[in-house]
C-alpha cells in the first residue's frame, strides 16, 4: 500500500536506492570473496562499479558482474560471432542471443527478467545505432559547426540520458 501511495518522482527515487542497496550488497560479497581468493593466492574478478557511474547500457554489462560478462562473452558471444560472417547484423544476432541467455540464466528471479533483458537490448541497439551514426564525418563537422566543442559534450549527454532513465 505504501508504495501505491508514491507518486513517480518517489518511486523514482526509491528505484535509484533499491539499486545502490543491490550495489552494496554486491559490493561486500565480491569484496569479502576477493579477499579470500587473494589471500589463497587465487586472482578474482575485481568488484563491481556503482550503478551512479553507468550512462552506457554496454558498460553496465561489462563493469558490474565482470566474472559474469567474461564468462558470457567466452562461452556464449564470442563463439555466436565467430560461427558467423561478418556483417553488421550478425553481430547484433549474437548479441541478441547473449541476451536471451543472460535473461534464461536469471530466469528463476521471475519473468520481469525477460523484459529487463528485451529492454536492455533495445537499449544497446540505440548505443551501436548513435556510434555509427557519430562515426561519419559529415555529421561529426556538423555537430561541431552546429554545437561547438564544448556543446557537442552537452549534445552528447543529452541524448544518452534516456538510456539511463530507462536502467
């Protein structure tokens, strides 16, 4: 009942803290295991970044469970890519299917994780779509003629700001 009282900004805010509480406790397990790994001379993953520091959906899947991304990333993507050719496509195919096996390895937590998945990937896809976009020349001059230096920072966060608020 409490939470059906919060208006969006409240529930916003309660969000936000619900994931600095996970980063916390995320934080203690891989620090406390880490210690012990190094204490039995066994090199461990380092523990996770906060979520405040993530603007990128692509860093958030490298940065916050790294055991995790190296282990998908060996073992799930990077076979995917090298079964296929080299087109632009295929590499979102895999990545599309690095997804659906991250969402159908933490589908015990409920089918919530699906969605959560299907919106970080459609999340990605905006990332790869805006870096191909600012790889052209012509429209890098333009946002320098247009914004200038210093605003093209500005431009740049702007436009990645709905990434984050969808996270």
């Amino acid at each position: 009942d409490i939470v059906n009282s919060l208006n969006l900004l409240e529930l916003c805010g309660m969000g936000f803290f619900m994931l600095l509480f996970f980063q916390l406790k995320n934080t203690v397990w891989f620090g406390v295991s880490g210690m012990l790994a190094r204490m039995d001379n066994v090199s461990a993953p380092p523990h996770p970044k906060c979520f405040a520091r993530f603007h990128l959906y692509s860093d958030v899947w490298r940065n916050f469970d790294y055991g995790y991304y190296m282990f998908v990333r060996e073992y799930i993507y990077l076979p995917l890519r090298a079964s296929l050719d080299e087109h632009k496509m295929n590499k979102l195919w895999a990545t599309a299917a690095t997804y659906l096996f991250m969402s159908i390895w933490h589908s015990c937590m409920g089918s919530f994780v699906f969605i959560w998945c299907t919106i970080c990937f459609v999340c990605y896809l905006c990332e790869e779509l805006a870096r191909y976009v600012g790889r052209n020349t012509k429209y890098q001059q333009m946002e320098i003629d247009f914004f200038g230096p210093f605003g093209v920072r500005r431009f740049h966060a702007l436009i990645a700001s709905p990434l984050l608020l969808i996270g």
